[in-house]
C-alpha cells in the first residue's frame, strides 16, 4: 500500500511500535543531515530481501559465489577447527540472512555430532523465518535459536544464553558496510562481548581489479538500483511517505585507493517529501548517501584484529583470492 497526500492525516499511527518509531527517527535524522544519509540495514524488508537474494545471483557480484565456494568447500576443515577447540559452543551469527553459505559449516558440525546451538540474529523477521524453516527441514536435529533485531541488542541476549564458548560469525562482508573508524569501533563491541579465547569468523572482501568491484555493485539489470530505491518505497509504505522514485537515480562509485564503494541516490529535480508531519527538501543534484562497501587488504585486516584485541588465528580463501573469512581469537 502506498500512502497518498489525498488521504494521509499527518499523523504516524504506528509510534507505539519500538522498532518503527526506531526507523522513523532514524529517517528523520539521516535526511535532515548535511550531505543526507540513509541507513542500510533499513534494506532488508520482504522486498528488499528479496532483492537481495537476486543481487547476490547477478554474474557481476562475485562476493556470494567467492564466500559460497569457501563454505562450501572448506566447511569441514572449519568444523575441525571448531571441534579440536571447544567441547561444545553457541555458533552466533550476525546478519544471518538465509544462511545460504553457513548451512555448510552447519551441516558439516552436526553430522560430526558436534555439540553446538545455532544463533541467527537478523533484523528482518521473514528472512530469519525463511531460514528456520529450510534449516530445520534440511538439517534434522539442528539447535536453532533465532533472535530478531539489532546485532548488539540480540547479541547481548545471545552471549547470555548459555555459559559455553562463544563463536561470533559476521559473513557477507557485512564489515564492509562501515567506513573503516567505524568497523573498528563495531569489532571493539564485539570483543567487549566476549570471553577470552573466544571466537570471531568474519567475512572480508578484499581489494582487486577496480573495475571487477565497480561492476559488481552496478549491476547491468539494474536489481542494485531497485535495490536502493526500494528503502524510500518501504519509508513510503511504513512512516506515511511520498517520495516519487521517479525524481531519483542509483549512482555508484569506486575508489581504488582507499577502498571504499559507495551507493547514492541523487534527486534529479527540486521537490520537497513529506514523512508523517515532515517535510524534507531535495535540490536538484542533491544526493543521499546509501551505503559503504569497503574493501580491504590482508595487512589492514591482520591490523584491524589487534586493534580490537583479536589475534588471527585462521584464514580461508577462495581460489581467486578475492575474498577470505578470517578466524579471530580473543585474546
């Protein structure tokens, strides 16, 4: 449903609503910023999920197959790693999405009888649901307890589960979707949450042909560009707004020095939106700031990991050596 000025009332029914009055505010604070921003993990409703999953099956974007062929070729080699170290252990995941790629090293723990629980943390209740049931009927047995919202709100309730060993994965490059000072204050919060000896698995893409990463965010298909525009359909469907797609096109840059690719929308006409009772003015040219994907070189990752108080102990990557997922110790 999309909210029009012919019956909207100005008023946002839904503030009783934690999470929503969360996004609602979030928006407000993010387009009433100098350059305005938007946040990314506000992607992920049904559609943008959705979106996603397509992305991810694009020939260009590289990121999922890389990671894919990790898992899916290393995952009992990871299993071991895990079992020569822990008795038994809660296996954490942020961001779970699906768990198209850890279902791998899932089923690879659970038909070595490793004593484990799996805890997906998403923000989006469909997908997690999509990932309960396709796990629980594929992967007899599996431990599964899901928990629903923010990484470090769910994180908190999930490293107070139990009193087992703690293994956090962060896959996807999902640490690419900070700038650098912030996945450094991201991974110290993580650390803050664990236990020496503790484990983080976290996904990294790394640097390479500018032109490979160029592409794999500007998909010829144009999913990314639906992609982004779909966050300013949800903020229509859900906080009474009426942005018109059509006054907005996805850009996308590249830079090769400092690694960091970044999406925009940018206004191609003045206009003014109205969210709930606030109206935002756009300028022609005028852009919104939609996402870092950052990327990185082995010695700035091994430089990341003992800033935050972790010592890499393990790395797997694929065959191209475009991508690896890293093995951090607390230490």
């Amino acid at each position: 449903m999309n909210f029009k000025e012919d019956n909207y009332t100005g008023q946002l029914p839904a503030l009783s609503d934690k999470p929503i009055e969360k996004f609602y505010q979030e928006v407000l604070e993010g387009l009433g910023s100098i350059p305005k921003r938007l946040q990314s993990k506000y992607f992920y409703d049904q559609q943008g999920d959705i979106l996603f999953q397509q992305i991810m099956d694009c020939p260009q974007y590289y990121l999922s197959r890389c990671e894919s062929e990790i898992f899916q070729n290393q995952a009992p080699k990871m299993a071991h790693f895990l079992q020569s170290a822990y008795d038994s252990f809660d296996l954490i995941e942020l961001g779970a999405g699906d768990a198209t790629k850890s279902q791998f090293l899932l089923q690879s723990l659970t038909e070595h009888q490793v004593d484990f629980t799996y805890m997906p943390i998403d923000i989006s209740g469909y997908i997690l649901s999509v990932l309960q049931d396709r796990l629980e009927s594929q992967i007899p047995g599996l431990d599964l307890v899901p928990f629903e919202g923010e990484y470090f709100e769910m994180l908190a309730q999930a490293t107070c589960f139990s009193s087992r060993p703690k293994v956090v994965m962060l896959l996807g490059a999902n640490i690419g979707n900070m700038a650098p000072q912030d996945a450094r204050l991201f991974c110290a919060n993580i650390r803050k949450m664990l236990k020496p000896d503790d484990l983080a698995i976290i996904g990294f893409d790394l640097k390479k042909q500018p032109q490979v990463i160029l592409d794999a965010y500007n998909d010829e298909g144009g999913i990314t560009s639906r992609f982004n525009l779909n966050l300013l359909t949800r903020i229509n469907k859900e906080l009474h707004g009426n942005f018109n797609l059509n006054n907005f096109v996805h850009y996308q840059t590249y830079d090769p020095g400092n690694g960091a690719c970044k999406s925009y929308l940018v206004s191609l006409c003045d206009h003014t939106v109205t969210i709930a009772d606030h109206s935002i003015k756009f300028n022609r040219d005028e852009t919104i700031f939609m996402e870092v994907s950052q990327k990185y070189q082995l010695p700035e990752i091994d430089e990341l990991a003992r800033y935050v108080h972790f010592e890499p102990i393990y790395r797997c990557q694929d065959l191209k050596g475009w991508f690896i997922d890293d093995f951090w110790q607390a230490i």
